[in-house]
C-alpha cells in the first residue's frame, strides 16, 4: 500500500467513527497498528470511556485518569 492509499484509508476510518459510538473494526485497529498510525489518531479522535463515542480530541475533559468527553465530564460534575 502507498502513502495516498494509506492516508486515504486512514481518513476513511476517521470519518467512519468520529461521532458514532461504533467499536472499532478489528481489521482497521490493525490496519493503524501496522502502519503506526494510533497516536496519530489519538491526536484526532478518542473514545470516551463514559459514553462510548468517539469524539474530537479537542473535546476531551482535562481529567488525566481517563479518556472522558467535556460533556460527560460536566454531566457528572453537575450532579
């Protein structure tokens, strides 16, 4: 596989899971691994471990202990 092939599916498996609540498909989590692609992604997209959907990393909360949403975050604060 090139690097546009490479970048292409790479961008396909952003679009694919950001704003889903999908698990990841296990050939795609290899596909990342193979290519050294998983802190690329972190550097996009996480998986909060709250809600279970992916999300911009810039939505992440500032809470280091676990991977969690702003929105998440706030939900449990404001209780």
């Amino acid at each position: 596989m090139n690097q546009p092939e490479i970048e292409a599916r790479f961008n396909g498996i952003i679009e694919s899971m950001q704003g889903t609540c999908m698990s990841m498909d296990p050939e795609d989590q290899e596909f990342l691994e193979n290519n050294d692609l998983c802190d690329r992604l972190d550097e996009i997209m996480f998986n909060c471990e709250t809600c279970g959907w992916w999300a911009e990393a810039s939505e992440q909360s500032e809470q280091e202990d676990q991977q969690t949403c702003q929105e998440c975050y706030d939900d449990a604060n404001s209780e």
